[in-house]
C-alpha cells in the first residue's frame, strides 16, 4: 500500500492542473452553481443502470452498472459526495472484492469523445464530486494568487476528473464491489501508450517504472459485473 505521504510531487503537481478550473471558478465567483454529487446522502451513490467500457488483458470490455457508488463515511471527506482521494477505505461495502484502476489525464487535454469517463461529465454510478483537500500541502506553493482559504474551497469539493478503467480479473461476470485506485499519467504520449496495450499488466509495468504516478488509494467503490 503506497502511503500519500510518499506520493510523487509529479501526481500533486498535475492535479493542480487538473483542478485549475475549479480553482479559478472558486476564486472568482462564489455564485457559481455547485458540481452535482450524484448520491442521495454522503457516501452513497444514486442507483442507475448503465454501462461504460474498461480495458483487460488486451481487450475492450463493459461494465454493468447496476447501484450506486459507496464512499467510506470513516474517511474524512467534505465533498458532497463523501468520496475523496488520498487517503485508503477503513471499511469496505463487503467482505469480498477487487481493485478497479482508473487512469487520470494530468496536465494535457484528452478529446471528450475519446475517453470514456471525461471531465464534467460524470459516468453512470459514478460521484460527481471529490475531496482532494489531502493533496493542499503540495498545492500550496502552485498558487501563490490564492489565499489558503480558497484553495481549501477549491479542493473540498472538486469535480471528478475523466479517466479510463483498467481491471485485472473478470471477476467470472458476476456484480461485485469494486476497490477504486488512482494512477496519473503526465504525459499523452504515455496516455495513448498505456491506452494502445489495454492491459493492467502493461500500466503497472509502467508505475514501476514510475513512468506515471504511484497508485493513490481513495474511500470510493463502485458496483458492476464484467461481461
């Protein structure tokens, strides 16, 4: 387990860029409409049904969602949502379940169309909303213009940025809670590489190689089958 305190600067240095947006719309205006949570009550996501595709073992395939997401309410989270990311779950929705690794954008733009969770658009059964107030440290020094008020604003309820979903069992195509882990990647060409294998083998090859950044534990699971 990779504990925040040994993050990349790298990781905390891109999701500044990730959240400049909302940085400045926190900064400029306090009227700005707020990022839907997509939960009923903190930790717990809205029920859809729906699907989104992931990458395995060399091949596109999709997720049914059937229930919403849930966020460890024992990890501390301002974000409507109750998600957040920096810190690992302390109790998990069920005995039993299996990682799901998303990869994150940093500091480059991806085309909406080509990436199946894009920013400002949040996926079926995914949080709208994230804390990423762990991170404000390291953030600190990238925005000398804000005061430490408003970068803490910004932070505590950020919009879930795009990302792809990698997994590394199919779990038989049963529905089954899924752990959510963070990996960034910092540069497109390292995007498109790790996106051109589809493979959870080659992405963590590529976190060992700290190629990208290491992988961030968050409280979030999701709940779908494979097929």
């Amino acid at each position: 387990m990779i504990k925040v305190t040994n993050r990349a600067r790298v990781f905390v240095a891109s999701v500044a860029i990730v959240v400049a947006g909302g940085v400045g719309v926190a900064a400029a205006s306090a009227a700005t409409a707020p990022t839907p949570s997509n939960a009923t009550q903190k930790g717990v996501g809205i029920n859809q049904f729906g699907m989104t595709k992931s990458f395995f073992n060399g091949r596109t395939v999709s997720f049914t969602y059937s229930q919403g997401f849930y966020c460890d309410k024992h990890v501390a989270s301002v974000a409507t949502s109750g998600c957040e990311a920096g810190a690992n779950f302390v109790v998990p929705p069920a005995k039993s379940f299996d990682p799901l690794y998303i990869t994150v954008p940093l500091g480059f733009n991806v085309p909406m169309a080509s990436m199946e969770c894009p920013a400002g658009l949040a996926c079926v059964d995914h949080p709208g909303t994230i804390d990423l107030t762990r991170l404000e440290p390291d953030l600190k020094a990238l925005y000398p213009q804000l005061t430490a008020a408003q970068l803490t604003n910004a932070l505590r309820n950020s919009a879930t940025p795009g990302h792809e979903h990698f997994i590394s069992t199919l779990n038989g195509g049963k529905a089954e809670w899924w752990d959510v882990k963070v990996i960034g990647v910092t540069s497109l060409a390292e995007w498109n590489l790790i996106n051109s294998h589809k493979s959870f083998t080659f992405l963590n090859q590529q976190v060992a190689k700290k190629l990208t950044t290491p992988v961030i534990p968050t409280n979030l699971f999701l709940y779908f089958s494979v097929n």
